[in-house]
C-alpha cells in the first residue's frame, strides 16, 4: 500500500494539535509532515513538537519538518490552519505538492473559504471544515489545548469512501471527528458564534462581560445573530429553528473576561480577520439583498482602526 502523505500548514494552536496527534498516532502507511518555516521549523527538527492537551505532556515528532515544496513533495492531504489574511501567500508556494487527486482541508475562521481556494488554486479539491477548540502556541514548538475538542469536515463532492479513509485516520489520532451530512450548515451554525464574538468584542473594545451588562449593547448582539440568520437564509442554507436561542445562550454562559482572537489581534495593531469574520457577513448580504445594518456600523468603525 502506497503511503498516504498528510502535511499541515500552519503550526498554530489548531495546526499543532492535528499535527500532533497525528504524528503522535503512528499510523501505519500515513507520513505527516509539518510545514514550518524559521525558528519553528528549527525548534521542531531540534526539540520535536511539545503538545500539551490538559494533564497530558508529549513530545512528538513528524516524518518531515520542512517548508521547501521541493523536499517535501506529493501530498495527499494537505490541512491548512493559517489566519484568513494570510491563506493565499501560504497556499500558493506547495501548489506543486498538489495534483488532481490531492486534497485540502482548511480549519479557518470563516465561510466559504473552500471558495475562495478554488479561486487561486483551480483544480484543485478542497474540502471544509471546522474545529471546536481552545488551544495556543505557548512558544515556537510548544502547543496547549485545554477542554474537549470536536472536529467537522465534509465535502458534497467527496466519495464516502474518501470521506470514511480521512475520518478513520482523524479516529485512529484520537480526535472526535464528525462527518455530518450537511457540512455547510456546521460551518454556518460555528460562524454565527465566532463572527458575533470577534465583532462585537473587537468594536466595543471590550470583554464579553462587560458587553452582556449594558442593556444597548447586550441588545445589539441579538440583532447581530438576526441579520446572520437572515444572510443564511437567503444564501440557501438550512439552519436549525433553534439556533438563535442556542447561541445566545451560549454566548451567556461564556466567563465575564472573554474576548476573541479577532480582539487580541486589534490590541496588538496588527493584521486581523475583520473581512473574513465581519467584512463577508456584509457582501453576502448585499449579494443577496439582506440589510445588515449593525454589521455594516461595526465594520465601517472597525476599518478606520486597522493599521
């Protein structure tokens, strides 16, 4: 049997804990290699990867750590993890690791980020997919995930068979792995949080807690989950009756002091997703009618403070 070449790109919280435990599993006729550049890819190839996933501390190391398409060569599956703004310039140097045959996966904040691959790599198949989990780069090489963790990805295109063989080696890692039959709608149902979240913490410069105690702009997340249910709607995807409810009781029960990555990125001054997580809900809406003028506020406040 062939060997089934896995590489990740992006070695962040996300990237690192799939990396990690997929190269941790061994699995029989599966290399893993990660894409690392600089100093990670030196602290790797020096020290190994260090994934800490609650009490548990390993040392893991892949069959290659490398950044040069040369070197690392065909692959079957290539699991992209890297921040929205930075996709395309990531994607684009391995396009020679990819054939027709070849896969992508990519775990970003966003929708429709198959899509927007397809734009610069045509021919190429990609799948989606979402992730459910709190996890962070402690240093170049070291990796913490905290809780539980439950992995998505689908694709209407796929065979079931492929389907099946990529969901087996997520199971032989110990990752929660679904398939669930409507993947869109599981990228929608997760973006609805994330975009609430990451606009609303981001323009009120503020913690969740601080949000939910002021009557206006408590309000204002409702609205917000409003005008993303009716942008769903119109662009053809079947949520569930519920879902308002579920996020916003969600949102509720999340700890006073926390913010998004989108907030840490502002409060550092440097690139964020605001077009992926906040800019997108708004061409959508104009693409298919639906007024989105809460987002639209947010958004046009939040572009005069990007650097």
């Amino acid at each position: 049997m062939a060997t089934y070449r896995i590489a990740i790109l992006g070695m962040g919280g996300v990237g690192g804990y799939l990396g990690g435990m997929l190269a941790a599993a061994a699995i029989k006729d599966t290399a893993i290699i990660f894409i690392a550049r600089t100093q990670t890819k030196d602290t790797i190839k020096e020290k190994g990867l260090t994934l800490i996933v609650n009490d548990t501390t390993k040392v893991v190391r892949p069959h290659l750590v490398s950044d040069d398409p040369n070197e690392i060569g065909h692959l079957d599956l290539l699991i992209c993890s890297v921040k929205g703004y930075d996709l395309e310039n990531s994607l684009l140097p391995y396009r020679s690791c990819l054939t027709n045959d070849s896969v992508i996966l990519p775990f970003l904040n966003g929708i429709g980020i198959d899509a927007k691959i397809k734009k610069f790599l045509p021919g190429v198949r990609v799948w989606e997919g979402c992730i459910y989990i709190i996890a962070r780069q402690l240093e170049k090489g070291v990796i913490k995930v905290a809780g539980g963790v439950d992995l998505f990805f689908g694709s209407p295109a796929a065979s079931k068979d492929e389907l099946r063989q990529v969901k087996t080696l997520f199971d032989q890692a110990g990752i929660k792995t679904t398939v669930p039959d409507n993947i869109e709608a599981e990228m929608w149902r997760k973006f609805l949080f994330i975009s609430v979240m990451a606009t609303a913490t981001s323009y009120y410069n503020s913690a969740i807690g601080d949000i939910r105690n002021d009557p206006e702009k408590n309000a204002s997340l409702g609205k917000m989950l409003d005008e993303l249910d009716r942008v769903a709607t119109a662009t053809g995807v079947s949520l569930p009756p519920n879902i308002i409810a579920t996020i916003e009781q969600r949102i509720a029960g999340l700890a006073p002091d926390a913010t998004s990555s989108m907030y840490a990125d502002f409060q550092k001054g440097g690139n964020t997703e605001l077009e992926e997580l906040t800019g997108d809900v708004i061409r959508l809406g104009q693409q298919t009618s639906t007024p989105t003028p809460i987002y639209e506020k947010m958004y046009s406040q939040l572009k005069t403070r990007r650097p």
